[in-house]
C-alpha cells in the first residue's frame, strides 16, 4: 500500500507505519512520572486502614480484633481482582476501564468514611481492594507505550512510585487521623482517586480493545496460558518465592521487636518499617539494568544475595546493626527480583499483557499469603531463629527455579 502523500502541516508531522496507516501518537512526555504517582497514591488505599484500627474499632465500640477483617476483606478484593478483573484489560477499552476501577475504589472509599455500622466499613474495604487492581492495569500499558530500550525504566519508576505509596500511606494515615479522626483519612482518599481518575480519563488516549472475545474466553485463554508458557511459570514462581521471604520477615518482626529484648514501642516498630525504602532504591537501579537486557544473570545473583540477607538477620534476634542490615538487603532484592520478573513476562511476544499480569500477579500475591502464614507458624514453634531459615529457604526456592531455567534463556 502506498503512504499518502502529506497534504498539510499536520499530516507533513503525522508519522506511519509500514502498511500505511497512522502510527499511534506518541505519549505524553510526562506520561510516565504521571502514572508512577497515580500508581503510588492508588497503592496507598490498600493500606491507609492498618495504622486506624485500633481507632475504628474504638468508634463502634468493638474489641481490636473485630476491624482485623477489614486487612484481609481489602487484600481478598485486590486478589479476586487480579483473577477476574485484570484480564478486562485485554478486552475492554482501557481508558474506560480505568475509569470504572478508580471508580470503584473511590466509591468504595467514601463508604468506608461514611459507614455507619463495621459491616459497611468491611463492604468498602472488599470494593477498594477491587478497584486498587487497576495498578495492575497501569503498569502493562507503561511498559507497551515506551520504546523497548527505556522499558526497564519506565516499569522501575513505576514500581516504586507503587513502593512509596505503601510506605508512607501508614504514616500519613496515622497523622491525619490523630489529628482529625480515621474517617477524614478514607473521604480524602476517596477525594484523591477521584483527582486521579478525571487526570487519567483525560490523559490515556483511547483505544479499541487489544482482543476481540468474550470474557468467559479471556479467562480460559489466561488459564491456558499459565499452562501453556514456561517462562511465565517459572518467573511467576520466582516472584511467589520472593514475596513469600518478604512475608516472612515482615509478618514476624513486629514481634521480635515488641519481645523482651527489644521491648519497642508501635511508634518506633512503624519506623523500622522504613527501611522498606531501599527496596524503591533498587526498583529504580535496576530499572536501568533491565534495559541493557541482563535479566538472567542478575535474577541469580539477587536470589544469592537475598539468601546471604537473611542469614544474616539471624543475629538481628540480638542486634539491632544486624538486622537493619539484613533487612535493607532483603528488601532491595525482593523488589528488585520482582522488576526483573515483570520485564520478562511483559516482553513474551505474541500474549495479551493483561492475561500475563493476572497470572503472574496472582502467583505473586499468593506467595505473600502463604509467606505471611509460613513466617507466623515459624516464630511460634522455633522463635526468630526460625523466621530467617524460613526466609533463606524461600528464596533456595526460587534459586533452584532459575537455574532450572538456565537450559532455556528467560
């Protein structure tokens, strides 16, 4: 087919491809900063309640454990997300779909700062958790709008957008709500994702669906993807492994902290819980090595390193200096793996990047279930002693999968 010939400024500036038609316009040149805050402030919400229960519980006159289920309800919206919502994005206009996910979680924030009675509050959780997948969303687009060379660090500095958004959402929560009560944290946060949804409604450009099939075909095409692609298997399980590590250690140092050698208060433990930083650090780095394509080699190396981190956090039972240490390590190269996992998977040719996200985020996501459960069953039978070699052997795991992979280049 032969190119038109231009015939004004604005078709003299249009580029096309090879068969003729018009190349997609190029995105905006803040695109990327833009989503990575979006990312981070959407990834807050899933958090923003943590620090407040023992304030909610107080307001409904109820025992600290009975706003314990509003975590899990929120966490069990985000994974039901990931299985059955996700996989719209291959099959839904995606500007329309984000802005029914913000949508949603706005909706289900406003609710939660409204609710009357904890049922409410727990039917606002499950709606946010819902909503928050659209991240999920965000970040496959990201990596599909930027040349392949700056891929690595576009999904990096999304990705820590996604860490400092959870880092410090339980900080400002517990500002704002000492200052003005818990329900101000969730109407401001409905506020914010409804700024976020009107800024991205406006900003993605449209688009047609990326697949034409119903969505009982979507989610068996994701189901027989997860079967069909090795390389999506074994990164999905390297990614569980990690996350699983990372459960363990953080689901079970509050109570190392809190025990008789520490004696820590809930204020000092919530610091600590900032050496989670070092983990946005790493994202970024190792955005830019994504790029220069060295994903194998280095997801072996972190593996390594992740398991000489939590040896070392084994002293940390006694020593602060020890622990820190280990935990800065564990945390750059759980996020860091993770990084490099998303690169590979995003970058397999010829698969819906919506169908590759809700496997491997799923795998990821229940990783960290059983990570968190593993650490907890770990501390009360063998004490901190056992949390590291619990750890260290997650992360065994995960190495034995990719020297596995070795035989075939991932």
């Amino acid at each position: 087919m032969t190119v038109p010939a231009p015939t004004d400024k604005t078709d003299r500036d249009r580029q096309y491809m090879p068969d003729g038609t018009a190349a997609p316009a190029p995105p905006h040149p803040h695109l990327i900063g833009l989503l990575a805050t979006a990312c981070g402030l959407i990834a807050a919400c899933l958090y923003y309640c943590q620090p407040l229960l023992p304030r909610i519980a107080a307001s409904y006159g109820a025992s600290p454990s009975a706003t314990g289920p509003l975590v899990t309800t929120t966490q069990a919206g985000y994974t039901l997300g990931l299985l059955l919502i996700v996989p719209l994005g291959d099959i839904v206009a995606r500007r329309r779909l984000v802005g029914i996910l913000l949508g949603t979680a706005g909706a289900g924030m406003l609710l939660s700062g409204a609710a009357p009675a904890l049922w409410v509050l727990l039917t606002g959780g499950l709606a946010v958790g819902a909503g928050a997948v659209v991240v999920q969303i965000l970040i496959p687009y990201a990596a599909s709008v930027v040349p392949a060379d700056q891929r690595g660090r576009a999904m990096g500095t999304l990705l820590t957008g996604v860490l400092l958004g959870i880092l410090f959402s339980r900080t400002a929560a517990g500002l704002v709500g000492g200052a003005f009560g818990w329900r101000t944290v969730f109407l401001v946060a409905a506020g914010t994702l409804a700024a976020v949804a009107l800024l991205l409604v406006r900003l993605l450009p449209p688009s047609p669906p990326d697949v034409s099939i119903g969505y009982g075909a979507q989610l068996a095409a994701t189901l027989r993807l997860a079967a069909a692609e090795p390389v999506l298997r074994r990164r999905s399980l390297i990614g569980a492994c990690c996350f699983a590590a990372f459960s363990v250690f953080w689901v079970t140092s509050a109570f190392l902290l809190a025990g008789p050698h520490y004696g820590w208060g809930s204020s000092s433990i919530g610091l600590f819980a900032l050496v989670g930083a070092a983990g946005a650090i790493a994202a970024k780095a190792t955005g830019r090595l994504i790029d220069t394509g060295r994903q194998a080699v280095a997801t072996g190396v972190l593996l390594v390193l992740g398991v000489i981190a939590f040896a070392a956090t084994w002293p940390g039972g006694r020593s602060l200096a020890w622990l820190v240490a280990g935990a800065l390590v564990m945390d750059a190269v759980v996020h860091a793996v993770h990084l490099l996992n998303m690169s590979v998977v995003y970058d397999l040719p010829h698969h819906p990047r919506a169908r590759i996200a809700s496997v491997y985020m799923t795998s990821y996501y229940l990783g960290g279930a059983a990570g968190s459960a593993l650490g907890v069953t770990a501390y009360r039978y063998g004490g901190w002693a056992a949390v590291p070699a619990t750890g260290a052997a997650l992360l065994g795991l995960g190495l034995v999968v990719w020297v596995l992979s070795l035989r075939r280049r991932t």
